[in-house]
C-alpha cells in the first residue's frame, strides 16, 4: 500500500457498532456532484476547483450551497443555487451505483448481525431519492440519520453533532468508543474523532495524504477492509 494511505494508527480498539457515511462512501455520487457544481460555476463565467470541492465534501447541503456561493463569488444566493443543483441533479442521483466492495461487507456485517446506521449530511428528500432503488440494501441498516434536516443535528460535519447523534439511536446506545465511523471526507473524519470515535477513511481520490492523517485507519477501497482489524468478524476464506 502506498505510505501515504497507512494508518497513522496501527492499534486498533475493538468496535461492536458501525456508522457509514453515504455519498462518496456507499454510493457513488461524487463525480455527479462534480460535473453538476462545474457546470453552474461555468455558466457563471467561474471555475470550480479542487480546493474549492474539497470544502464541500462531507457538508450540509445547506452549508454545501453557502461554500460554493462564497469561494466562488456566484453571482445568486446560496438558495438559487441549491435549487439549481437540486434540479440539475435529482435525476442523476436516483441511479447511483454502490462503491466498490460496499454490499459484500455490508451483507456480511447484518449476517454477522452487527448494528449499523447511516449518517449523511443528505436531507431526508434527497436521501430518498437517491436510495430509492436501494431500497432492500438501505433496509439492512437499523436506522438513518439525514443531518440536512434532522432537528437533532445542530450543526453539521466537521461538528460531530451527526455522529453522536446516530449512535445514541441505536437499541443499546453504544458508547462513542464502541463506534466505527466508514468516511471518505476529511470534514467528516474530524467529527467522527472529535465525537470520540474511531474512523475508516476512504478518501475521496482527489483528497491530498495530508488531510488523512485525521484517521484511526485510511485504505483506498472497502474491498481492502479487514473487520478483524477492529474487532469484527473477519470475511470467511
């Protein structure tokens, strides 16, 4: 494995209950997101960066819409742009595709019967739009959490309001060091540790190593997920 992708970490606490991330990290969504937000920045007479997407990921759609206006110097309010990218959008986003070796450990870890929940920055239209024809892979979570609209979560990641939130709506409430967090954005990482959880990163590919070492643990794919790593019952060969 590259150096740049290894664990600063290489102790691992064992975890009884997991908490995925969903856009970029269970679905693929990112590359839609992207040719959406450059083609409103472009007809705009503006670019939209890599810096500048960077800021974005793992936020709000609120807050998502705020940044894009704000770096970019959009001539609209970050309202016209949040309704221009949900109407550019919605289309796309209800054929994402899961990542790769996301339904193998999924379907392992709810045959294993280890809890797990999503905890999206998505609103909870959006979320459903985009799962819709997911459904019976979505059904094998105990719950989700849509922090774009739930009235628990003041504040989105980097906070880890969501996170917190999450685990405490799991049958047993789990103490946050008993979670693992799956992300793949740097604003999530940080509130998943700083709700003091242990967090998998799989990083967006345009993520600089720099902005990784946040994380209990950094692989390039779910396929590379080991779960006796933490603890949890390992893939039978």
């Amino acid at each position: 494995m590259n150096r740049a992708l290894r664990s600063t970490k290489p102790a691992f606490k064992r975890v009884t209950h997991l908490i995925f991330d969903m856009d970029g990290l269970l679905l693929d969504t990112e590359c839609i997101y992207t040719k959406v937000i450059a083609n409103i920045a472009k007809r705009c007479g503006k670019v939209y960066t890599s810096d500048v997407r960077l800021k974005l990921l793992g936020t709000k759609e609120a807050d998502t819409s705020k940044i894009a206006v704000r770096e970019m110097q959009l001539p609209m309010t970050w309202e016209e742009f949040r309704h221009e990218f949900a109407q550019n959008s919605s289309l796309l986003l209800r054929k994402c595709p899961l990542m790769p070796g996301v339904e193998r450990f999924v379907r392992h870890m709810h045959t294993k019967k280890v809890p797990m929940a999503v905890a999206t920055s998505s609103t909870a239209e959006s979320m459903e739009y985009k799962t819709e024809h997911l459904k019976e892979f979505f059904s094998l979570f105990h719950h989700k959490v849509a922090g774009g609209t739930d009235p628990d979560v003041k504040l989105g990641k980097p906070h880890p309001d969501i996170f917190l939130v999450c685990a405490s709506r799991f049958l047993d409430k789990p103490k946050p060091k008993d979670c693992l967090v799956l992300e793949d954005a740097p604003n999530g990482v940080r509130g998943a540790i700083d709700a003091g959880m242990q967090c998998l990163m799989i990083p967006d590919p345009e993520v600089p190593p720099e902005l990784c070492t946040h994380a209990t643990h950094v692989i390039k794919s779910m396929s590379e997920i080991k779960p006796e790593e933490f603890g949890l019952p390992s893939f039978e060969k």
